[in-house]
C-alpha cells in the first residue's frame, strides 16, 4: 500500500522546481514569489485527496502553470503603479544564482515557447501534459520546448552554460 509523504516534505522537495516554473513564466520578482505561494496554498487544500500514486511533482507544476497564467492576467487588467520602488528579486529556487540575462532571454520567448520551457525543463512534465494544458499535440509541445530551447542558445550570451536538469 502506497502512503503518501506529510505536506511538508512535498512543499521541501519540490519548493525549487514550483518557483523555477514559476519565474520562468511570470519573470524573476515578486509576481512570481506570489505564484509559488498560491501554488502551495492550492496544492495544500487539495492535497488529502490526491491519490498516493499520482506524479507530485506533476501535479504541483500543473498547479503552479495555471496560478501564473492567472496572474498573468490579472497584470494586464490592473495598472502597474509608477511611483513604487523597484523590487529586489530573490535567488531563492535559483540554485545557479541570479542571472538577469537569462531571465530576460527567457521572458523575450514567444509566450508558446516559454511555457513549454518551463513546463518540460523546469517543470519536468512529459510532453502529452504540456499538450493537455497548453493546447496541440505532443509533437506541437516537443517543437515549441525544442524552438525555444534553440532560441535561448542563440540569444543568450552563455548559451553553453544553459542546463535544464530534466531528461528528456
């Protein structure tokens, strides 16, 4: 019989991999920060009837895609206030550090392309779930991560320093 792990574990392990999906989407500041934690809030009230065999992590990046979609839209039907101080984004869920190069490289992809990214780099879904949430096929989902992957090397000044950590 398969028991599933305390909350706390869950939110420990895959805490990184949620905030990465989520910067890469929303950017590295504080909307993000705001995706991982709906994120949580979310997957906590959910989280007793999620079967014990289900894919956390899976489940969590699902989860975290969606919140940041609602959040970006939420930025495009509220003004942005102008005589606010820039925030100071955090290095937290960015093991290699803060690289504003590569999260502009990152955010100058096409939103398809982006998302994929995410989705199957920093989020480690399988291609068919990118399909399922993002619209297309498999193969539609595969090309978009591969074009935005491509596109990344060739305008991201480190392009031989880009890692992904998911198998593909």
């Amino acid at each position: 019989m398969n028991t599933k792990q305390p909350f706390e574990r869950v939110v420990t392990e895959h805490a990184a991999t949620v905030l990465r999906v989520c910067r890469a989407v929303l950017g590295p500041h504080t909307d993000a920060d705001d995706a991982w934690s709906e994120t949580f809030l979310a997957a906590l009230g959910a989280y007793p009837s999620l079967p014990a065999d289900a894919n956390v992590q899976a489940w969590l990046v699902t989860i975290a895609h969606r919140k940041a979609i609602d959040i970006t839209r939420a930025r495009q039907r509220h003004a942005v206030p102008v005589e606010s101080l820039a925030e100071v984004p955090t290095s937290r869920g960015n093991p290699e550090g803060h690289d504003t190069d590569l999260w502009n490289a990152v955010k100058q992809l096409p939103d398809r392309q982006r998302h994929a990214v995410a989705l199957h780099h920093l989020g480690g879904l399988p291609y068919q779930e990118i399909a399922d949430l993002l619209g297309g096929t498999a193969d539609a989902a595969r090309r978009a991560a591969a074009d935005g992957i491509k596109n990344l090397r060739t305008h991201y000044r480190s392009a031989g320093d880009l890692s992904t950590g998911a198998s593909r």
